[in-house]
C-alpha cells in the first residue's frame, strides 16, 4: 500500500495554501493509495511532519510553500537513514529551489506535473547543525532583509525584499572576513557572501548557470567591490550570469569549509534560505546526491 504525506504552509505565498490543497489532494489521491494531509501552524511543523513521514517509511513527501518551507521538510528528511522521495509546489516569494528544478511556478501546474514527474538526486548543505538547499546568505542585505515578516510578505511579495534589500543596497559597509576553503583560506574584506547551491539565487535565475543540484558542490560567492557604483557595475553581470567571472567578486567552489569574521567584536548573523540561521562562524559541507526529488519529465536541469 503506497501513502505519501502532503505537508502544506497555509500562509505562504499570499494565503494560497487553501487554494490548491483540495486540487493536490485529487491528483495524489490518484497516484498512490493513501494521502495524509499535515498543516503547518508554525515554525518547525513542516520538518517535524518530513520527519515523521521517514520514520514512517512513506513512498514520498509533497510539500506546499515557500523556500522557507521546503528548507525545514528537507531539514526533517535530511538526518533520517531512510528518505522519502521528495516534491516541491512552489507557493512561497522567491522559490528558488522550484526555479533550479524546473517546477512550474504556477501552483496549479506544479501540481498536475506530478504525475509524469521523474526523480533527480540533489545535493543538500549542512550549515553547523542546520541544511539548507538554496543558499547561504550574510552581510548588510541578508540583515536587512531577515527583518521582513510575514505580514508584509503577504502583502507585498518578492517587493517586500527589493523594498528592504534596497535600504542596504547603498550601505558602503564591509566585513573582514576569514574563509577556509577545503584547503585554500582568504581573507576577504567583503559587504556580501553567498553561498549557493543552484543556479537561482534570489530569484534571479542565471546567476550561476554552472552550479547544477547534483554537482558535489558548494558555489561561494563574495562581493568585493565597496562602493555604489562597484555594485551597480555588478548589476547586468549578475543578470546575464557572468557575476562569478567580475572584478567585483570572489568565486570558489568547494566542498567543505568555515566562514569566520576576523574581529571578534563584530557578530553577523546569516540567512538561511530566506530565514534567520546562526551567528558567524559557520562550518559548512556539502552532502552530495543526498535527496530525490521530483522533477518535471521533460527536465533540462542536468
């Protein structure tokens, strides 16, 4: 007897969720033989439900939200020796992982590619006790931008972040930072790290077209440049995927490493795919091939 466990953020992306349960339901009711509903209430619920869900060895996990919805399912899959296949209704503000895969972003259309999905492997990260499948976020926007809660989300969408991240944008502060690399370490003063593990980041989806979600790495990503204008000059490069190649950046890929400010008096915290995560320093690893996950059939993403 297959079951699969539909986990659904009733808050997330406009108050949506209610929306599409009953059409979810349907089509999964028609793919495997028992369908168990779980709402979340609040922060944490979603991962509890993903964990339970491997403990009871169901066929899959459906999850219905934002990223920061999909980052704690993952998180309750992630310790668990046995891992249901994954799939992913994007319903949040950015949604980025679902832009990596190749998901529809209509929540209607992400539903009814279930059927003929096929699976992928994806790589997840582990950041000291936490995962995350999107991206590491620290400096002067991410701080900016973890104050944005979910009442202006609702309201106002990816423009709450744009109105927020602006406010930041022209900030000329920067960190001394220290990063230990597998075996390379650099100190970087720099006003932004990102540490990625797709091609989307933010929703802007080619910014590096080459991190794929099965390729064993992890894509850091440090701004250099000081100034306004160094930004603005990154601006067209990120949008046309050329920000790793820019003089006004830092690119490595890696597999494992720590990311440390150098004075001891300065305390960064980071953003974890779209929420709050922990105060520097950060141990960071990749965890390559580590969930299955539900992708369109006629996928592109290799």
């Amino acid at each position: 007897m297959t079951k699969v466990v539909l986990i659904v953020n009733p808050s997330s992306g406009g108050e949506k969720g209610k929306e599409y349960t009953e059409l979810a339901l349907e089509v999964l009711e028609s793919m495997y033989d028992e369908v168990i509903l779980k709402e979340t209430a609040k922060g944490g619920d979603a991962e509890e439900f993903a964990e339970k869900a491997a403990k009871e060895r169901v066929e899959a996990v459906i999850v219905m939200g934002g990223d920061g919805t999909v980052n704690e399912c993952i998180s309750g899959l992630a310790e668990e020796a046995y891992r249901p296949k994954l799939g992913i209704i994007p319903l949040g503000t950015v949604n980025d992982l679902g832009r990596a895969l190749g998901v529809p972003l209509d929540p209607k259309a992400a539903i009814s590619m279930l059927p003929d999905a096929v699976t992928k492997k994806l790589d997840v990260g582990k950041v000291n006790d936490s995962y995350f499948v999107n991206v590491i976020a620290i400096g002067k926007i991410p701080e900016a931008v973890k104050d944005v809660g979910v009442d202006q989300k609702t309201k106002l969408g990816s423009l709450s972040y744009f109105i927020e991240g602006a406010k930041a944008f022209n900030d000329n502060q920067s960190y001394p930072f220290k990063l230990v690399l597998d075996d390379e370490v650099i100190e970087q003063e720099s006003s932004l790290v990102l540490i990625v593990l797709t091609n989307s980041v933010g929703g802007f989806e080619n910014m590096l077209p080459h991190a794929k979600i099965d390729d064993g790495y992890l894509h850091l990503v440090a701004l250099k440049g000081k100034t306004l204008m160094d930004k603005v000059k990154l601006i067209p490069k990120v949008i046309s995927g050329n920000a790793t190649e820019a003089d006004e950046t830092l690119y490595r890929k890696f597999k494992s490493g720590k990311i440390a400010v150098v004075e001891k008096d300065i305390q960064l915290v980071s953003n974890i795919d779209g929420d709050e995560g922990d105060k520097l320093p950060l141990t960071v690893q990749v965890l390559p091939s580590h969930i299955t996950i539900f992708v369109p059939g006629d996928s592109k993403n290799e």
